[in-house]
C-alpha cells in the first residue's frame, strides 16, 4: 500500500512525535507498504515563535497539492495541526478524499500555559480540525475518553512502543563518563524543557543525590538560572541518551498535560524505574494492576513517588517496557488506515489483515 504521512513534526525535531513517526515508517516499510513522509525540510520554513528548533512552513498548500497529485496514495495519514497538517486537511476536502489523523499533543494546554488561550478555544479548533478525519488515532483510553468528553467523534485506540535493542536493560545503574562520579541517587529527566512539562515541580523537590536534565527549550535559560545546582546536558545523539538512562537510578516525569509519554518506556527499558503523578500517560505506561502501577510509582506527592520508586527493582522495570512494541503499534496503525477513496475500501482492509503491499 502506498501511504502518505504528512507531518510538521520530524528530524532534526527531536521529541516523542519524532521518534514515533520515525519508527512507525520504519515498522509500515517491514511489513511492506511504501511510506512517503511529506514534512517541513522539503518546504520554505520560518522558527516557531518561542520555541527554537522547531520549523514551521510557510505557505505549503500549491507544493503539497502538487506532491499529492504525483504520489497518488492509497491512504493519507494527517500526524499534526500544524500548517502542513490544515493544508493536506484542506487538499482532502476539496478532491473528496478521506483520510486519517493522530491527536500526539495536548496544543490546547501548551497554548494555554504559555499564551493563556482558554482550553475551551483550543479544543474547538482541534475539534474541527479532526472533525473531517475518518479516524482520530489516540495513544491513551484517557484521553480518548477526555476528546470524547469535548465532542470529538471517529476516535481510535492506538499505543506506542520502544526499541529494547537500542535502550537495554541495565540490572544496575552505570557509570556516565563524561558527567563522571555523580552523588547519588541520580534523577533524571529526559523532555523538552517547556511550559507544558511542568518542569519545576521536579526541580524544586528537595530530594538528595544529583538532578540531571536532558533536552532544551524556552524555559532552559530561565530554569538553569534558578537551579544551578542541576546538571543541563542539552539535546544528546539517541545512542548516548541511551547510556544517560543506563546511569539514572530514577526516572521523573513532572508532566501533567502529556498523551502518552514515550520517554517514560526508554527509562524503564533500561531498567530505571519511574516516578509520576497519576495522571494519562503514565496510567498508561506505568498501568495499575491488583492495585498498583509496574515499572514506577505514581503518586500525587512527586516526592513521594521518587522515593518510592527507588524501591522498585530495575527489573521490573525492563520487564513492563518489554509490554510495548513498535511492531505492534505499527500493525494497529495500519487497521486503523482507510482508502482514499470508498470504493477502495475493501483493498485497504485486505492489506491491514494480511500486512502486505500493493
């Protein structure tokens, strides 16, 4: 099947939207299918307004229609709001085509943190965003039922997965070389350092040991400025992110506003436990079952979870990570795809069943 994934997210990006496209057309191209990436590097762009390192297009609706037309998809997967995303919305509507989308990020609350958009104004340019989608793919049951809650319609379960290969399971924390001996215990917290990660409820916790950040971002000057005390690794080559979380006794994730959360799965692969407010996201990776979470702790006091979450033997850790697959959410991806065209409809379903091409 030949599919065309439009996206304002992708490398050099560096986030979790990234990283999941980026394995998703791995996983399609596996099975088969031919997987064409329409994304900002092949159009004119400017930086996001406060937040470097992210491009935006400018103007792309006549240069994507064009790509559109010589390509002749089988099925359009819509990943993102942002320009790239309206204008192969817009291309869909007017020559009739059906398509699909992903909700990946909670926009209405990071407009909200840092511009003070009501959530109400948000979530109804999201909804009729989506409204025209055949399916919306949504990586938790809790915000599925939250957009359901907001009037969303045609909403599809997903998930994520992790590469065990690349974040491998340490049964005890390692040494980083280049941070040398670090008191211990070591937090980590591995994001972009922005309004919606809530941050400085990590930072401000009076807990022993070494706090390590990972990531840059518009609060980056503001936070190192305030904490100095904090070791600031920047943005680091996925290999070496790796050894970071090898390092890493625990694994802190502050944010409230998150869908899914795919930093939380390379933590725990590597065996670092991880400590979280009960909120989507982790409910989903961490899971609760006879009546706790796997693989970390979450707890409405983060300083509570931390500690608690230093008990958690790093092994089960590695052995919930091992629950999610990039194999998996690939095949779930492609049942969820629909032909372009209604009459296709049963060419479409036969490839999803069978996982071959065209």
């Amino acid at each position: 099947m030949k599919i065309a994934l439009i996206t304002d997210a992708w490398q050099p990006q560096v986030n979790g939207v990234v990283t999941t496209l980026v394995e998703l057309v791995h996983e399609l191209q596996k099975l088969g299918h031919q997987v064409e990436v329409i994304h900002p590097g092949l159009f004119k762009t400017r930086p996001c307004p406060g937040y470097a390192g992210i491009d935006l297009t400018i103007r792309p609706r006549v240069l994507l229609g064009q790509k559109l037309d010589a390509l002749q998809p089988d099925a359009i997967h819509v990943a993102t709001e942002g320009p790239l995303g309206w204008a192969a919305r817009g291309y869909c509507i007017k020559h009739g085509l059906r398509f699909t989308t992903a909700f990946h990020t909670k926009f209405p609350e990071i407009l909200n943190a840092a511009l003070k958009i009501p959530l109400s104004w948000g979530y109804a340019l999201f909804r009729h965003f989506h409204r025209a989608s055949s399916g919306v793919m949504v990586p938790t049951n809790g915000v599925l039922r939250m957009l359901q809650e907001r009037g969303f319609r045609q909403l599809r379960s997903w998930t994520h997965g992790v590469d065990t290969r690349l974040f491998a399971f340490q049964p005890q924390p390692r040494l980083y070389p280049p941070l040398g001996t670090l008191v211990r215990p070591v937090s980590l917290f591995v994001g972009r350092v922005s309004y919606e990660k809530n941050i400085d409820a990590f930072l401000k916790l009076d807990i022993p040991g070494t706090k390590l950040i990972c990531g840059v971002g518009p609060l980056e000057a503001s936070l190192k400025e305030r904490y100095p005390q904090v070791r600031w690794l920047g943005v680091l080559p996925r290999s070496e992110l790796s050894r970071v979380y090898a390092a890493a006794d625990v694994f802190v994730f502050p944010s409230k506003s998150e869908t899914f959360g795919l930093v939380m799965l390379e933590a725990m692969a590597s065996g670092t436990p991880v400590a979280a407010y009960p909120v989507d996201g982790p409910l989903e990776v961490l899971g609760t079952q006879d009546g706790r979470s796997h693989g970390g702790v979450m707890h409405a006091d983060l300083k509570q979870a931390c500690y608690a979450a230093l008990a958690v033997p790093r092994h089960e850790a590695r052995a919930r990570s091992l629950d999610f697959s990039w194999a998996h959410a690939a095949r779930v991806f492609e049942g969820h795809l629909v032909a372009v065209r209604q009459t296709d409809e049963k060419l479409v379903s036969i490839d999803a069943l069978t996982g071959s091409g065209l």
